[in-house]
C-alpha cells in the first residue's frame, strides 16, 4: 500500500486485532465494572480502539474525548502540552486512557500528570499498541494489546502525514 511515496506492508491482521481487543475488553471490564470509571480516549489515533472497546464492555460506561496539544511555550518553560476538551470534574475519579501506541511515552507521562494535578484518585492505561525499545517514560503501562519493534505502522487509527487512519488492518512501513 501506497501512502504519501512510502510502501506499507501488512503487519497486524483484522482477526488477530479482534482477538485482542476482545480480551483486553474482558479484562478491563473485570477490572473497573465497580469503579464507575472514565474513559479518554486520546484522539485522533485512538478513536478506532476505543469505539472497539467501548463496544466490548460489560457495563453502560462514560467516556469523553480529549486531546493533547504540544507547542513551543517562552525559553524557560520549553515544551508545554495542553490539555483540550475535558469537560468533566474528574476530582476523586478513576480514569482509564484510551490510547492507539506508545512509543517514547513522553504523552502518556504528561497526561497523567495533569490528570493527577487535576484530582484524578487513579490513571490507569490501555494502549492498544506499545513500542518497548522506545520507551522512556517510567508510568506504567496497565493494558497492552501488543509489544511492537521499532516499526512506523499506520492503519486502525494511526496515520502517515494524515493518512491511513480509516484501514482496519494494521500496515508496517517497508523497509
Ligand atoms: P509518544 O509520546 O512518543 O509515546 O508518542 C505517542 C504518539 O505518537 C502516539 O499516540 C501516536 O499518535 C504517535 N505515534 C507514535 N508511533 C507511531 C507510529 O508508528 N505510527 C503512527 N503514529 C505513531
Ligand atoms: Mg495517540
């Protein structure tokens, strides 16, 4: 497959991703029925997982879509990252972050930082994919769907330049 002059192969196929949702599905679900958590999903990647998983769940649940917006702030505060659209007054609350891949975990670490900030009583997170040999966050991680190499992988979610969000499989770049 052709995205933007670069070649993507397959990687993940649609019935090993089903079967894995399923059972992560499962779990949470086991996990958290008693906790009347909040779900985030953090878009755009994960707005195919979570429609997955949230299908999947054994209890009516509540989820809200956010976003994390990283810019360059004056010299001395460098990097800062917003978070944009969290409506709800989650003080005391049990979230659980809905997210397409982890790779240096640096959005993952703030989030959860700036959900404890907020009151948050516990973050817990699922990332439907994991990049081990990246990561460099020390939160972590409390449901993976799979441990991946180093590849650059679009489909169910995840994008190339913009593209390739709506594939239901999973591609690898070729390489
Ligand atoms: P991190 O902060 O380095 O963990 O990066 C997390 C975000 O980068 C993910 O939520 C994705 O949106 C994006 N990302 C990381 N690796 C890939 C990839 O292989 N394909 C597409 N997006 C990726
Ligand atoms: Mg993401």
């Amino acid at each position: 497959m052709k995205v933007h002059h670069k070649i993507f192969e397959p990687y993940i196929n649609q019935a090993d991703i089903e079967r894995r949702v399923r059972e992560l599905a499962e779990q949470i679900s086991a996990d958290h029925k008693d906790e009347n958590p909040l779900f985030l999903a953090v878009l755009n990647g994960s707005f195919m997982f979570t429609s997955d998983i949230l299908k999947l769940l054994e209890f009516p649940a509540e989820v809200s879509f956010i976003k994390i917006a990283s810019y360059l702030g004056t010299e001395s505060s460098g990097n800062v990252s917003e978070l944009i659209g969290l409506n709800e007054n989650i003080e005391g609350r049990d979230i659980v972050i809905l997210e397409d891949i982890v790779d240096s975990g640096l959005t993952i670490e703030k989030l959860q930082a700036m959900l404890i900030e907020k009151g948050a009583k516990n973050v817990t997170i699922a990332s439907f994919l994991y990049k081990p040999s990246k990561y460099k966050a020390s939160v972590p991680l409390d449901y993976v769907g799979f441990d991946i190499p180093d590849y650059f992988v679009i489909g169910y979610g995840m994008d190339y330049n913009g593209y390739g969000r709506n594939i239901k499989e999973i591609y690898k770049l070729k390489g």
